[in-house]
C-alpha cells in the first residue's frame, strides 16, 4: 500500500515562497501528482511529476526524488487566493488507484 | 478539460432513509470511476473503484451493502447510502478517468456534503 505525509499546515505572507513537503512510502507508482483544494470544493490538478527533477507550471513547481522518497510543491509570490489545503498523490502501479497524501492547509496573510 | 458533473451538491437526509449521489462524465467516457471520502479538515479516502460494468472494488473498511455503486454505463456511477445514520455526514467526491493506466489525469466531480439528522 501507499503512505504519503505531509505537514498539516504551512502559513506564509504574500508574495513569499513556500515549500510544501511530501515523503511516501510506496510499493510502487507512476509519478507524484499534486492537488488544491478550497474549503468546500472539489480538488483541482496543479502538476505531476513522473520523472526525477523540477517540473515547473508558472508560480508553482514541483520536484520528485524517487531514490529519498520525496517530492515537493513550491509556490511562489503567494496571493491570499492560494490559501487552500494541497495534497500529494500517486497512481499505484497494481490497482490503478489515486491515492491522496495526508493534505497541508497553507494559510497566506497580509 | 474533461467535465465531471455531481449531483446534487448538498443533501441533508433523515437517519434511516437512504441517498444517491450521481457522478457523470460529460465530454469524455469514463472507464474507471473512485468514489472518496472527505471528513472536515482531512483527506480524501478512497471508498471504492468503479469499473463499467462490473461490480466496485471496495477499500478495506468500506462496507459494500451500505455504499452501493452503480457504474451502468461509461459515462454515469452512483453511489447509494443506505440506511444512513449521523456518522456518515461527510464530503463525497467521485473522480473519473480514461481508459489507460499510469499518470491519466483525474477528473474530479464538485462534491456532496451529506448531512444525516
């Protein structure tokens, strides 16, 4: 099975740079996917990484290291419409299932 | 993108009586459906993976007689809950995809918030 964990929440001020973080325990995926979600709303596609390395989308970015079962998220110039919760998540190689990460509230004041 | 529509948005329900949740496709057809779950504050847990025409796979814990799932076609699963009692007030999303495996991108519906009083 999957194991992805992230912290639970990341606050931040406009325009800074935050890093969220994911560390999984796999018995195998296709790539790290990543995902925002308002309070109240469905989860939107943000970016997917099937390789090792940087994948970046605008102001987001997103990095996979499959040998340190890590991968991150990285937005930058932080807007207060960013505040949501974000989530980590893999296709599992067997089953085809999307399995989702523990989640972070990124919280982004004035 | 790819639509995905789910209905109805919110329902509040009397314990005991049994919801259905619609989750369809619009633009594209949809060979595997996952429904989840989402309790405030948390994930989303998969409930169940829905293929057209067969029978849902449950995830271990999920009680298959209390969470029906219908995926009759390729572009429309439900999800029934049956007898449904307070402890399953919480978010429903169903997700689809394409046919193919690996990194296919997942659609996701609007969500439910069912509330049972």
């Amino acid at each position: 099975g999957q194991s992805l964990e992230q912290p639970s929440e990341v606050t931040a001020v406009e325009g800074a740079i935050v890093q969220i973080n994911c560390t999984y325990q796999t018995s195998g995926f296709y790539g790290l996917s990543w995902y925002q979600q308002h309070d109240g709303g469905a989860p939107t596609f943000l970016s997917y990484n099937a390789l090792d390395g940087l994948e970046e989308t605008g102001r987001f970015s997103s990095f996979l290291s499959r040998s340190d079962s890590y991968g991150y998220l990285l937005l930058q110039e932080l807007q207060m419409k960013d505040s949501a919760s974000y989530f980590c998540a893999v296709w599992e190689y067997n089953t085809d299932k999307l399995i989702f990460g523990t989640g972070t509230r990124l919280q982004v004041f004035p | 993108g790819a639509v995905v529509s789910q209905h109805p948005s919110w329902v509040i329900c009397k314990s005991g009586t049994s919801v259905k949740i619609e989750c369809r496709s619009l633009d594209f057809q949809a060979t595997t459906m996952f429904w989840y779950r989402q309790f405030p504050k948390q994930s989303l847990m998969l409930m169940a993976t829905s293929n057209e025409g067969s029978k849902a796979t449950y995830e271990q814990g999920v009680e298959k007689d209390k969470f029906l799932i219908n995926h009759a076609s390729l572009t429309l699963s439900t999800l029934t809950v049956t007898s449904a009692h307070p402890e399953d007030s919480s978010f429903y999303i169903c997700s689809a995809r394409t046919a193919g495996g690996g990194n296919t991108e997942a659609f996701f519906g609007q969500g439910t918030r069912l509330t049972v009083v």
